[in-house]
C-alpha cells in the first residue's frame, strides 16, 4: 500500500492521525491549517518538547530494563505472578532499585529540569541539589503511545508497601484519560481480530 496505509496499519492511527503524522515527519502543514505563523511556531515548540520528554523517559526505561536484569527479588517476584522473561521483554518492564538518586549515574545531568518535568525524578525545597528518583524499589511498567513512545511510568511495590501503585502525574506527554496501557503492544492482534476486550487492571 501507500504510506498513508502503511502508517495506519503499522500503529494503528486514523486516516487523519496518519496523514497529520506524515506531514509533520517531512516538516509540511495538512492544507486545512488554518493557524496563524505564531501559533504554528508555538505547536512546533511544543512537539520539540513533548519528543524530548518521551527521549528522557525512555532513557529512564531502558535503565530500569537493565536494573532489572541485576535484580534476583524483582525477577522472583514477576515470577510468582507468572509472568515469564518473554512477557517482561514484551511489555518492556523494568526495576527501580532502592537508592534514592540511582538515575544520577543514568543521566549526566541529574540537575537537568527536564528530569522533573518528564516526572522520573523530584525536586525537594533545596532546588537541584534535594533532588532524588521518584521511582525507588518498584517494578517498572512503561506506558507508551500507539506509537510505541515511553509517556509515562506505572510503578508497583514488591511487598505491601503504600501506595501499592505509583502512577506518572499528567505530563505535557502524558494525558491519562486519553491513553490506554498496552495498546501499543496490542494493535497487531487488534487488527487481526477486529476488535478487544477492555479489562480493569
């Protein structure tokens, strides 16, 4: 097929949605924009953001991948709910360890701002230097867009701990009523079984 087509198939999108994706990957406007020069540089700005946002957080995913390959209690765990290597390859999980600035040795700049806007890390009264991860000893679930970007983080302790679920804030990326966990990994068999059963949890 086309590109247009391709690109639907591939992730899922609208016609619209693939044809707004494809014009912006080659830097065009869709005809219909009507949005004056300033509000067109204002979007792009923002894009710019919300792609550098999705690029922090899947350095932070890709970090908690390899941490949970280093983490005996963690794999027990996913194990005792049966999950298998397979399924946590699939879902891309991943483990935050205990520390409280374990990131620090993720990412050079731990002072960097965009950690706290992209929500992988806090800030306390003290500016930079109280910062420390948000995420500590908790299996790492990442949410991605039906395009397959790390938008945000869903976090669950190992014990009985509180909160049992640790969940990313809405983000410039992250908009929780508007994103559905897994549907990134399930468009394929959407497409092949033409429809899906939307469960809690």
């Amino acid at each position: 097929g086309d590109a247009i087509n391709f690109l639907m198939e591939h992730t899922g999108a609208s016609f619209t949605e693939a044809v707004h994706d494809l014009a912006q990957q080659c830097g065009l406007s869709v005809p219909e924009d009507t949005r004056s020069p300033q509000e067109k540089a204002r979007d792009a700005q923002q894009s710019k953001r919300r792609d550098t946002l999705s690029q922090e957080m899947a350095r932070a995913s890709q970090a908690y991948r390899q941490r949970l390959k280093d983490a005996p209690r963690a794999i027990g765990y996913l194990k005792k709910r049966g999950l298998t290597g397979q399924i946590a390859s699939r879902f891309a999980l991943g483990y935050a360890p205990e520390g409280w600035r374990t990131l620090a040795g993720v990412f050079p700049d731990y002072a960097d701002p965009l950690l706290v806007e992209s929500v992988v890390a806090f800030e306390g009264e003290g500016g930079p230097e109280r910062r420390y991860d948000r995420f500590r000893d908790r299996i790492m679930f990442p949410i991605r867009s039906v395009k397959g970007e790390v938008i945000g983080f869903g976090a669950r302790v190992l014990g009985n701990e509180k909160p049992k679920y640790l969940n990313s804030p809405e983000t410039p990326v992250f908009h929780k009523g508007s994103e559905l966990y897994g549907l990134y990994e399930a468009r394929a068999a959407l497409r092949e079984k033409g429809y899906a059963l939307v469960v809690e949890g």
